[in-house]
C-alpha cells in the first residue's frame, strides 16, 4: 500500500521515506557552521593569532565547537598554528597554540582582480619608468584616505587620529584597529610610547609584494596625516600577520619623516597572547 506522499514512485524516482526532511535539517545546519566558521575566520583575520580559548569568548561559543572550526580551517589550508610565546617561568607542559590564518584563509575575504593590477603596474613600470609607479601609488593612497582626512585630523593628539584613521581604513576593507603600547619610564622611552596602527586585512597584498612603492606611499601618507613621523613595523605583503605601524604620542606637528620598511617577515607586532602587544625590539627595525 503505498503511502501519502510517495506518488513519486512509479515515475523513475526513489520512494520517499520518513526520512525526507532530513536533507532539509543537515542543509540548514550546514549552512549554520559555514558562517560561524566564516565568523571565526573573520576574527582570526581582524584581532590576529590567539588560542582556540580566546575565539570562543569572544563570539560566546563553547571552546569544543571553535576547536571542530579551527581543525576544519586547518585542514582546508586557512588556518595554521605556532606556540604561544611563555610568560614567566618556563612550566611543565606544551605552550599553548595560537591560530593565524594564512595566505589561503586570508583570500576568502577577497584579494580582488590581483592578476590584472600586477600585470597593469608592470606595463606602467616598463613604459613610464618607476616613477610613474610612484606617483599612481600617492594618487592611490590620496584616494583612499582622502574623503576622511577631515575626520582624522580633527584632533591634535597623534593616538586619537591614528584612531579615528583605523575607523576610516576599516571602511575601506582594511580590518584596521589601534592599540595603545608602553609607558614613560627608564625601559620605555618617550618615542616608544604611543598605539599600534594595525591593518589586519590587505586587499592589495599580492600586488604590494611585487611593488613596495605601494606600501610607502601609504606610511607617508599616514605621518602626514598623524603629523608625526611613524615606523613601519611589518606588512602583511612581506609575509607578516598584520600592517603595523607605530605612532609615537605626541602633540601633532612634528615633521613626518617614516622611517624605511626594514623588518623581516615574523617580526610582526601582531599581539603574542591575542592581547596585549608589544614593540619588537624596542621599537626599533630588526
């Protein structure tokens, strides 16, 4: 006797069973973990490395269900691990793990029309010289921060437009926040006090490795903007986690000299601990 809703059979298609929502159920909860697989890639990307324990307080899930996320990203490329730096004296026991996306996790968040700007910088470069890269690379980052220069320069406090320029660089695409790094004292002088620019996401990265005018055409940018000098302290074009530059406090007015790109990749002052940053080495490049 057939059953109601089975009238498929007899027409070539398998019979429905009991079971025909199922594929319903599993398609929504697939589409449930894709985005909250997506959303702890996306803070993997905005806050930098940090353990599977920090993930899941800040979206308010179990640290069990984050790890299945990050072994997953793992296993798909996106995702990598390196030991967290120890604090205090050495203990029993592994360090613990911190998550960081690679160069494939970071590409879900779009590194749009790579190829075709590579290769129309590099027409640019053979037929107008270098120093029309030069100038495309200050007309591009005059684009960028333009249209909010008013708003960043509405404070004479070097940290509070170094803040009000990460707001405008995140609406740009660049994922950018600040934090706030030393205190005046004998082991931190005056220049090494101030916040940490940081743009974790970089949407020109690929063509960035091949023409680092881009890069310092923008740390330019930024010291005229912040009115002081400022310090290039990785990118993420090199191989590092993060764009960070340090921006000394200060009253704003002092002249903008950025000091050369000079670290190498893992020098990134991305927080060690998913926390608190530090300075490499000072401050000063490797």
């Amino acid at each position: 006797m057939k059953k109601n809703g089975t009238t498929g059979e007899g027409r070539g298609e398998q019979p429905r069973t009991a079971a025909v929502g199922v594929p319903v159920q599993v398609s929504a909860v697939n589409v449930a973990e894709g985005r909250t697989r997506h959303e702890v890639a996306r803070l993997l990307l905005e806050q930098g490395p940090m353990t599977a324990v920090v993930v899941a307080e800040q979206l308010g899930i179990s640290p069990t269900a984050i790890r299945r996320h990050l072994d997953a990203l793992q296993a798909d490329g996106e995702a990598e691990t390196r030991d967290a730096p120890r604090k205090g004296p050495r203990g029993r026991g592994r360090p613990a793990k911190l998550f960081l996306l690679t160069e494939a996790g970071r590409a879900r968040f779009g590194h749009a029309y790579d190829d075709l700007a590579v290769s129309a910088i590099r027409f640019l470069a053979e037929h107008a010289g270098p120093d029309a890269v030069r100038a495309f690379a200050e007309r591009r980052v005059e684009g960028l921060v333009g249209p909010h220069r008013q708003a960043i320069t509405g404070s004479a406090d070097p940290v509070e437009r170094a803040e009000a320029l990460a707001t405008a660089l995140s609406r740009e695409g660049y994922a950018a926040s600040t934090r706030q790094v030393g205190t005046v004292g004998a082991e931190a002088p005056a220049a090494h006090v101030g916040a940490q620019l940081c743009q974790h996401h970089c949407p020109v990265a690929h063509v960035a490795a091949e023409f680092p005018q881009l890069c310092e055409a923008e740390t330019e940018a930024f010291a005229k903007l912040l009115g002081t000098h400022v310090q290039r302290l990785a990118t993420i074009a090199r191989g590092d986690n993060a764009c960070t530059t340090h921006v000394p406090a200060g009253p704003a007015g002092i002249p903008a000299h950025p000091e050369p790109d000079r670290t190498t990749p893992g020098d990134a002052a991305a927080p060690p601990d998913g926390h608190a940053p530090r300075i490499p080495n000072g401050g000063k490049p490797a």
